[in-house]
C-alpha cells in the first residue's frame, strides 16, 4: 500500500502590471493570470461561501491575495486533484477548521476500531491486523 502523495505547493501568480504584489486584482486580472476564465470565477464564488471578493460599486470585483490564493487552491483541487466541487468545498472547510458543511458531510458506514496496531509491532502483527480490516471492509460493502 502506498500513501497518498501530498500535492505540489501552490506558487503565486506572476502578474506584470507594475502593481504590488498585495494590490488589489480586477476579475479580469486574475482570470488572465490563472487562466480560469471569469464566469467560472463568478460561479466559484456562489459555490465556496470562503470565496469573497470585495464589490465596488456596480458590483466591481476586486481580489485581495488571500482571495487569489483561495481560487488557486479551487483550482488545483478541482482540475488537477479531480475532486467535485462540494468536495473541494468540504477539503477547503477541513483545512480551515471547521465542520464540513451538510452538503459535503457524509456519515460513517461502519465504527472504527476503537484503537490501531502499535506500527512498532512486528510487520506480520501489521500485516494480520491489516489483513482483519480488509475483511470488515469487504464485508460492510456486500451488505
């Protein structure tokens, strides 16, 4: 079994307007720099509740960095990590520290046990245990 690999940290954009780096960023300026196009953004921003740009007047988006960072992260976890979009929401909520929302909550099928194998045990010991837990598994499924 192998684990999960963690993904790639996210870099800033490079956005060569001449404005500084924590300046505030039009829809258009972030949609040009991440590629995404500015009805997804738009769209985003009713899916992910933590998604809020400011709004001028005339409903004038503007991006603060921290907003940017967050349609970077949307992004990696819905086109490069292939999660659903209430997935995402539910990763973004985990990651932020708060309950998953209902939409994204699911309950548990199955207890688990109340405590794991020593991993300083003997590999066979492991290697047992695991083979136990499969079983569980497969045998929750089939009912």
């Amino acid at each position: 079994m192998t684990a999960a690999a963690s993904p790639p940290p996210l870099t800033p954009p490079v956005w060569g307007d001449g404005k500084a780096p924590a300046a505030l960023r039009t829809i258009g300026e972030v949609a040009q720099a991440l590629g995404i196009r500015q009805h997804v953004l738009r769209y985003w921003e009713d899916q992910f509740p933590l998604l809020s740009p400011l709004k001028r007047s005339g409903g004038r988006r503007y991006y603060r960095p921290e907003d940017v960072a967050l349609v970077q992260r949307i992004d990696q976890l819905v086109h490069r990590e292939g999660y659903t979009l209430r997935g995402a929401r539910g990763v973004l909520e985990g990651e932020r520290g708060q309950a998953p929302s209902a939409l994204g909550a699911s309950a548990p099928t199955a207890a688990l046990p109340a405590a794991l194998p020593d991993p300083a045990g003997t590999p066979g010991d492991l290697r047992a245990e695991l083979a136990r837990l499969r079983a569980r598994l497969a045998a929750a499924l089939e009912a």
